[in-house]
C-alpha cells in the first residue's frame, strides 16, 4: 500500500511538474519584438520561446537614397520567424522626398517583402522632402492598397505625428513610439523600449505592447490568402520582353505540376504567347517551351 502511494504520488509529482514547465513556456510567449540586421544571427528556436510576433524590417530608404540598404537579414529572420511558428508583419524605413518617390519605395518595399508576411508597415520617421509630409503618406498608402489587401500599418514616434500633424486614420492601425509614457496619439501598438531582451537574441531589442488587442491580432491573423486579387498580363507584350520582379519559378506545363528550375528576381526572359492553366490562370509561355506565371505582382514589361 504504501509503496503504490510513493508511485502515484511520484506520478501525480511529475505531471505536475511537467505541467509547470509547459504553463511557464506557454506563458513566457508574450514579447513583441521588431528585428533588423543590427540584431545580427537570431536564434529563431529560442527568440520563438519568447516572441508571440515579430516585425521584421526589409529596407531602409530605397535606390537613389545615400543611406540606402535593403536589410542583409530580412530573408534569414523571415524564414526563421516562419520555421518557428512566429507571425510576422514586415517594414520598410521610408525616405522618399516626393509623391512619386512614394510610391517607388511603396512598389520596391513590397517586391522586397516576404510573401509570408501577415502585413506591412511605413515606418514615416524621417522628414525629407520639401513638399507635404501627409501627400507623401497617402501616396504610399495608395500605392500600397494597389498592390495587396493585407493590413497596412503606420509607424511613427510620438512627437513626429505631432511635429508634422499627420493623419494616419485610413491606415489598419497604428504603432507608435515613445520611451517615457504611453503615447498620447492615437496607437494601437506601443513601442515602449529600446532596450528589451529576448532569448535568442543577442543585445538589446525593440519591445512593444499591445494596446488595442482587437486590431492587433486582426493584423497577424492576416495569410497571404489576404493579397489583393492577382491581375495578370492578358496578351503578349509587344517587345515579347518580361522581367520577373520576384522570385518565382519555371514549369513544363500551364497547369504548374512539373517544376524545372527556381528563377530569381530580375531575370529576363523572352516570351512566345500567353495561355491560360485549366482554374484560368494566365501564363506565359516562354522561348524555351516552359511556362511561367503572367501575375503582374511577380512580373512586369
């Protein structure tokens, strides 16, 4: 008798230390952290422990910028944050000094991005342009609404909404900076420290925490399902000259059932005529024989 009652108390012990452990990890995934190539190699199995989402950031300017640099890290921390189980939304640090600078970065921005991420970000810190700092906001949200419908996020610190009084309400929600308190404009997630940790990352982080939990969740709740409805090249070009703008791959029928080879972005190619798959695709079919996708998100003239 009392030996079984050593065993079941043993077992009863154990459950409920192995319970213990499983609430304390379950419970330590509460962090909000934005990432950049300056947290250097991420280790995304334990960065995962600690991170309920993640943002991710893909550029900072774009060409014709002096400080321009697309993120070194941007594809290894998306396919880490994807590996692991950690939603993730994307940014893009805007310079543009002009409307039509706007919607440029807006196109290179999303072109850049990760097709997993769950939304995207302007992160409208850095007053450059002559012109009105609100134009070029709308523009890149314009633009933007062109390309996907997942939400789009504006992000800024306090005191630039106040200095350039920018109106952000057409945005899915808003993330908003300030270190001493919450923010005193209207924020839905608060960047409130620039000095967090997380396991798996080196030094310190940027750490946020949720205001409206609604519209928050509501962003990475978002799948690439979300993408604006694909508009496709209906007839050949007239030069028979495309361009893929992402990486996408090649196949030996409309239907993509047999893949041939990965193409990445910026190969040129030549193309013989358009069909379409048996679902109503559109593809081009190539010099070669072989078949790409006629989607204008992935290729242009």
């Amino acid at each position: 008798m009392t030996l079984n009652f050593k065993k079941i108390a043993g077992l009863f012990m154990g459950a409920l230390a192995a319970f213990t452990i499983c609430t304390s990890v379950s419970a330590s995934k509460t962090k909000i952290a934005d990432v950049s190539q300056y947290q250097g190699n991420i280790n995304w199995s334990k960065a995962s422990k600690d991170l309920k989402y993640a943002i991710i950031r893909v550029q900072h300017g774009d060409t014709g910028d002096a400080d321009f640099r697309i993120d070194s890290k941007r594809n290894v921390n998306a396919a880490g944050a994807k590996k692991y189980g950690v939603p993730f939304g994307q940014y893009g640090y805007a310079e543009f000094s002009s409307v039509a600078d706007a919607k440029k970065e807006a196109k290179d921005f999303y072109k850049r991005s990760s097709a997993n991420a769950r939304f995207y970000v302007l992160d409208n810190e850095h007053r450059k342009g002559k012109g009105s700092e609100q134009s070029y906001v709308n523009a890149w949200l314009s633009q933007m609404r062109k390309l996907t419908n997942k939400p789009l996020v504006y992000y800024s610190y306090q005191n630039y909404v106040h200095v350039h009084k920018i109106n952000y309400s057409k945005f899915d929600g808003s993330w908003i900076a300030n270190y001493s308190s919450k923010p005193d404009v209207s924020a839905d997630l608060w960047q409130y420290t620039s000095t967090g940790r997380v396991s798996g990352i080196s030094g310190n982080v940027d750490l946020s925490k949720v205001l409206d939990s609604s519209t928050v969740n509501s962003w990475f709740k978002a799948t690439s399902a979300d993408a604006a409805k694909p508009t496709y090249f209906t007839s050949t070009p007239a030069d028979k000259k495309v361009v893929t703008t992402r990486s996408i791959y090649e196949y030996n029928d409309a239907n993509f059932k047999s893949r041939i080879k990965k193409l990445t972005a910026g190969t040129k190619l030549t193309v013989s005529s358009v069909t379409r798959a048996t679902s109503g695709a559109y593809r081009f079919k190539l010099s070669n024989g072989n078949y790409i996708t006629a989607n204008k998100a992935y290729v242009s003239n």
